[in-house]
C-alpha cells in the first residue's frame, strides 16, 4: 500500500512538472514595420536560468523554448532596438513580440523600403528615417521641421494646410501641392489618382515612423519621379493597456489635444487616437480647424498578420494665400486682397479603411496583400469661383516574396502588382459678388484616374561582402475625362492613356571591413500629367503629352568612424537627367494647361553625420548634423520662344544645412536645439528673382519620467523662429501678374512659443 502511495505521488509531482514547464513560440519582429528579426535572443530573466539564453529568433522572427516554469520571466535583446522584457503566462499561447528601435544605433534597424529587409548602413539606395524623436522636437503640428531635417528634401509650408514637398528638386514647379512623390500609410496609398500627394491629412500623432525613399523607387512604386514617403502607424508595446493624453498651447492661438487607448497582448493590438488642433493663424484670414481619428488593429497568427486600419479627418481652414514684394517687406502678417474679402477658405473631409494581410506560405514563400477604399468631399471658396470636389477611390497592393540559395549564395525574389483607380468629380460657381456668394454654375466635370503596376525585384549575394539588387515595373495609366457642362462651346470630354512604361533600377553594395560599405545605383523614373495638364489651351484632349522621364546615378558611402560606432557618416552623390519637363500654366478659367517644355539636370550632394557621446554623470549627449548642396539647371527649356537653357531650377534651394544637439539625463530632463539654413530660392524662370537665404533655430527642454506605478508624465516647452528670423516658407513658382505686384511669397511665422503636456496611464 505504502508502495503504490508513493508511486502514485511521484506520478503527481511529474505532472506538476510537466505542466509548469510549457513550449513557447512566437515571432519577434520590428514594432513599426512588422518586419521579422532573425538573430534576437530571448534571455531568462529569474530563478536559477538568469542570464541564459533560452533561444534565438530565426531568419523569419520565429522562436521556440520551453519554459521551466510559469508565469516566467524572460527579456528580449536585439542590437539596435530596446530591450523588451516579456512575462510568459499560461494564456500566453503563441507570442507576437513587436520591438522598439533604439535611439543609439539607428544605423543597425531595419528598413522596409526595398522590402530587403537590411538594416539602414546595408541599403542599395540613400534613405532617410524619421523616429518619435525627430517627430516631436516641434510643437507636433506638422511635419515640415523634421522632413527638411533630411538631407536632399525640402517641404515648403505656406500654411498649416498648404505644402508643397521636393525631393533633389523633382516636385518644384507644382503649383500647389505635392506631386511626383508618392506616399503610403502601411502600404495603403495616399497618392491620389493625379498623382498629387497630402501628407497634412495624416495627424504626427498617429505616425510612430517614417522612411523617405529619394530618387526614383519606380521599381517597387510605379509613378513617382522624386521619391517614396513610407510611413508607419504607431503600435503599443507588447503587454501594455494605456491610455495617453496630450495638450498643446502656443502663440497665435494654438491649441491642440490628442488622445489614444492602446491595449496589446500576445495575439493583438489596438490603438485608437483622436487629435484636434486650432490655431487662429499669425496672419489675415489664417484660422485652422482640424480634428479626426484613427484606429489600429492588428492580429497575430502563427503564419499571418491582419492589420486594419481606419483614418477620419474633418479640416476647415482658411486660406491668406501669397503676396507681392512690397506687402512682404511692410506687412507680412497681410492677406492676399482678394482672399482677404471673400474669405477664402476650404472645408474639407476625409476617410479611409485599409485592410492588409500578411502571411507565410512556406519557409521559403510569404506574401502580403493590402487594400483601400476611401473618399474625399471638398468645399472650396476662392475670389475667382467656388469649388465644389468629390472623390472615390479603391486601391490594392499584393506581392509574393521568395527566399533561397543560389550557387550558395543566398537569394531573395519578389513580384507584385498595384492597382488604383479613383472616380473624381467637380462643379464651379460664381462668386457672384465676390464675398463667397454662390452664383450660377460654371463647370461641371468628371474624371476616372486608373492606373496598374507590375513589379518585380532580384536580390543576389556576390560573395559575404557584396550583393546586387535589380527589378523593374511596368506602369500603365489612362484618364476618362467628361465634361458635362453645356453652356459653353468647348467640349472637353476624351480618354487618354499613356504609352506603357518600364522602369528598371540596379544597385550593387559592397561592405569594407566591419565599419564602411559603399553602393551605387541606376534607376528610370517617371511621372504622368494631372487630367487638366493634358489639355490644350483651347480644352480639347492634346495627344502629344507624355509624361516626364528620368535617370538616377547615385554613388554613396556609409561607415561608422570610431570603434564603438558613436560616430556615423553616410554621404552620397548623384546627377538625375530629367526629360520631357511638364510646365504647367494656368489659364483665365483656371485650367492647368500642360506643355513638355525641355530637360533639367539635378546634381547633388548629400552628407549626414551622427555622434552620441556618454560623457558620465547621467548624462547622455548626441550631436546631429545634415546638409545638401545641389546645382539643379534647366539644360534645355524654351518656353513661348524664350530660352531658359542654364537657368537655375525654380522653387528649390541649391543648399540647406541642419544642426542639432539632444542632451538627456537618467534622471528624466532633456533639451534638444536644432539650428536650420536655407539658401535662396529662384521663384522666375528668367533668374531675375531669388528669396533671401535664411536660418531658423528651435529649441526645447522639459522633463519626462514615470509618476508612482501606473502614471507616466511627460512636460516641455518650446520656442520656434527663436531669433525672429524673416523669411519665405513657400513661393509660388512664375506668379502671374507684373514682375512687382506678382505674388510669390508665403511668408514664415515669426518667433512663436508653445508648452505641451502628456500623460500617459497604465490600465
């Protein structure tokens, strides 16, 4: 009996044993990107395996342990990113662990651009990448500041709602807007059908990173001459439900709120967040109103991740629009006459859902597949009519990605398509008495924008220190335009479609030592007419028009300067030939009319260069630094018989310099200072007209750090323009008009303050 006591006593101590200890798995991969990270090792961070490894991620983020017992404690390490510390439970199932980049080595995270999956010293092609950091050295309104942070890209801001982004000088000689640069939000498009891009539509509180592409990424993105914009939602930390608030005031009337509920276990995540900003504006007809939501849900399976995503923005804001010289000089705070009586402003809305699916196949296959469906409704007062816009849009985006080995080597291959097609319509009105009246109807138009690309990209190891990267897209785009405005005797209505266009890119890389690589590359880029570009003067269809070509040459270096990489340099140079320059004119009726007018030649050089220094005391320090210099020039442009061959490109600066220092301590306090220069501007065609050159300096310090055990406190303030500097934000390129009254000056915002608070609560 007493045999058979102890046996069965034995048998129940081992099934204890067995079910403590437990298999886990999971996936660890970036926070921002969800791309996987192989090489991470989860550490046991309790009991008598403290400090063992217990795994490390595969290839494909993958990971396998068992647990001696739970819940258990482990911690997850990844050169570049934060130390992630996890609790394993019994609901813990399969994980998905999400990690955060590491301000310190930024050079080693991972970029998704080129879908390699390489970190940021290994890409074939010069990238920047915008962090939280860099996102939050302003008062958070827009991303202007930290865009021009980036070496070779120049956001113009007339206004909180107008912008007008170049990338090496592509995007220059858009009227208004930004075009020739397209944009996505977690592979969801954001370029528009006519190729015009607003990045305004999504609040810096939902975007936890950006990665600027610059030079033509045709390749992987179709139409966008200048660049890709890649940007990332944010996502909570694994394990954590928190809610987050934050209150901004500043000069002129600025007040902002935004709130977020995040919650995040192993199988999902949530985020959703609602932003408002109002500001009354530093000049005439200037007031902003703007307020929306997002929403974030991902979920974690053991071979795929769905994410869905919902964006609402709601914005009415008025519109000063540009001055002449003489009303810049005297009274910048000035509206334009004209808008200043009518009160022109645009009253506009916004909303969009995307779903994407990412998913594994084999260890060899994975795919990713994303869709969007949204629409735009736009009101619009302006001295000359109103506009009335409505827009509908369906997208999708799916690739297949291969892993393997060649000859030894390993080999990645890819191919995909991307469809868009947007159904746009639009009436104009009388401004009957100039004030914003509504008269008679005046226009009435419709357009289909379609568009398909199909890609493809060869990823092949040389040897351990060199690889080769290719690929090619093929781009077909055709407009439907209709105008069912009868009153006149123009009859607009035509389809167009532009010849089919391939695109090819090559990039070889090739890594010396440990501490420098170098890569060189050569891609085509292109970039179609906008539907009322391709008409003639008279409305009628043009059948000459072709979009504008391009070819990138780019040589760049990269390397770490000291042995323990606290010093970094990345410099590149290029020379892109473009041809077939669209010039876009602006008639009585306010049509853009288009015309291929000549060649330009961009030329530049581009340097970055970070140093932290760990100088003792709680005290950490880093030294940051950009700069550009371009020579841009007409090659070959005659326009209306007047040849502008030689001239400097307009509404892009041949230089722009950015200085910057972050000093932190352990105990919460922080201070960053960023100093910025901008050479002048040519706004003529003829160079008979330059901005003046300028320097603005931002600075701000404040204090963050955890208040009791659930409360996290985070409260600064700032101040913008801090030596008053005069200057001109935007220009408006060839401003009709006499050479003296033209308008083509937006000017900066004066010496402006502001003081945010943010608290976060862990639930």
């Amino acid at each position: 009996m007493c045999r058979c006591s102890l046996l069965a006593g034995l048998l129940l101590l081992l099934g204890a044993e067995m079910r403590a200890q437990q298999q886990i798995s999971g996936r660890i991969s970036d926070a921002s990107t969800l791309a996987p990270l192989g090489g991470a090792a989860l550490i046991a961070l309790e009991g008598p395996e403290a400090g063992d490894t217990l795994a490390r991620s595969s290839r494909l983020g993958d990971f396998t342990f068992t647990a001696p017992r739970l819940p258990f404690r482990i911690g997850v390490v990844m050169p570049g990113y934060e130390r992630l510390p996890v609790t394993v439970s019994q609901a813990s199932g399969f994980l998905g662990l999400g990690l955060r980049p590491t301000e310190r080595a930024l050079d080693q995270v991972l970029i998704t651009g080129h879908y390699t999956e390489r970190p940021q010293r290994e890409q074939a092609a010069s990238v920047g990448v915008l962090t939280p950091r860099d996102l939050s050295r302003e008062n958070g309104t827009a991303i202007t500041p930290a865009l021009n942070r980036i070496p070779g890209v120049y956001m113009h801001s007339g206004t909180l709602g107008t912008h007008r982004i170049t990338i090496r000088g592509i995007g220059s000689r858009t009227p208004f807007g930004t075009a020739k640069i397209r944009a996505y939000l977690e592979e969801i498009p954001l370029t528009g059908g006519d190729g015009e891009t607003s990045l305004e539509d999504i609040d810096l509180s939902v975007i936890g990173r950006v990665q600027v592409l610059k030079g033509p990424a045709s390749s992987l993105y179709g139409s966008g001459l200048g660049g890709v914009i890649l940007m990332n939602a944010n996502r909570p930390a694994y394990g954590t439900s928190e809610l987050y608030g934050t209150a901004t005031a500043g000069s002129y009337g600025l007040l902002r709120s935004t709130g977020r509920a995040s919650f995040a276990t192993a199988e999902a995540t949530t985020e959703t967040t609602y932003n408002y900003t109002r500001s009354n504006g530093w000049r005439e007809n200037n007031d902003y109103l703007r307020y929306g939501f997002t929403s974030l849900r991902q979920v974690y399976g053991k071979k795929n991740v769905l994410t869905v995503l919902t964006n609402f923005i709601r914005v009415k804001s008025s519109i000063p629009s540009s001055i002449d010289s003489a009303t810049y000089r005297n009274a910048p705070q000035s509206a334009a006459p004209a808008w200043l009586r009518t009160r022109g402003n645009e009253d506009y809305v916004r909303f969009m859902i995307g779903v994407s699916l990412r998913y594994r196949i084999s260890e060899a296959w994975e795919g990713s597949s994303a869709s969007v469906i949204g629409f735009r409704e736009n009101n619009e007062i302006r001295p000359f009519n109103l506009l009335r816009e409505s827009s509908f849009w369906l997208g999708s985006r799916s690739l297949l990605r291969y892993r393997d080995r060649l000859l030894g080597r390993p080999l990645r291959m890819l191919a995909g398509f991307e469809l868009y097609e947007e159904w746009y319509n639009w009436q104009l009105y009388q401004n009957r008495d100039g004030q914003g009246t509504r008269g008679s109807n005046i226009g009435d138009n419709r357009e289909l924008r379609g568009s398909i690309n199909l890609f493809s990209q060869l990823e092949l190891e040389l040897s351990r220190a060199s690889w080769l990267n290719i690929g090619f897209n093929l781009n077909r785009t055709d407009y439907d335009y209709r105008d069912y405005y009868n009153p006149d005797s123009l009859n607009r209505t035509g389809a167009y479609r532009f010849r089919d266009l391939v695109s090819p890119r090559a990039a070889l890389v090739h890594r010396f030592g440990p501490r420098m690589l170098l890569h060189a590359s050569v891609s085509h880029g292109f970039s179609p007419p906008t539907v009322s570009e391709t008409l003639t003067p008279e409305g009628l269809i043009n059948p000459e028009i072709r979009p504008e070509q391009g070819w990138s040459y780019e040589l760049g270096l990269r390397s770490t300067l000291l042995r323990d990489s606290s010093l970094y340099l990345e410099l590149s140079a290029y020379r892109m030939l473009v041809r077939d320059l669209l010039v876009a004119e602006r008639t009585v009726n306010d049509q853009l009319v288009g015309r291929n007018a000549g060649r330009t030649r961009h030329d530049g050089i581009e340097l970055t260069l970070n140093w932290r220094w760990d100088p003792g005391a709680g005290l950490a320090l880093r030294w940051w630094g950009s700069g550009q210099l371009g020579r841009y020039r007409f090659v070959e442009f005659v326009d209306r018989s007047v040849d502008y061959s030689g001239n400097p490109l307009t509404g892009v600066p041949a230089a722009t310099a950015n200085l910057g220092l972050d000093v932190d301590h352990r105990r919460g306090w922080f201070g960053r200072a960023a100093w910025a220069y901008v050479s002048q501007i040519s706004v003529r065609d003829d160079a008979t007209l330059y901005t003046d050159p300028y320097a603005l300096l931002n600075a701000q310090a404040g204090w963050e750090g955890p208040l009791g055990g659930r409360f996290r406190l985070k409260a600064y303030a700032g101040v913008q323009n801090a030596a008053n500097a005069r200057y001109v934000s935007m220009v408006q390129v060839n401003a009709p008009g006499a050479r003296a009254s033209a308008r083509y000056y937006y000017p900066g915002m004066p010496r402006n303050y502001y003081a945010i608070l943010e608290l976060g609560i862990r639930i």
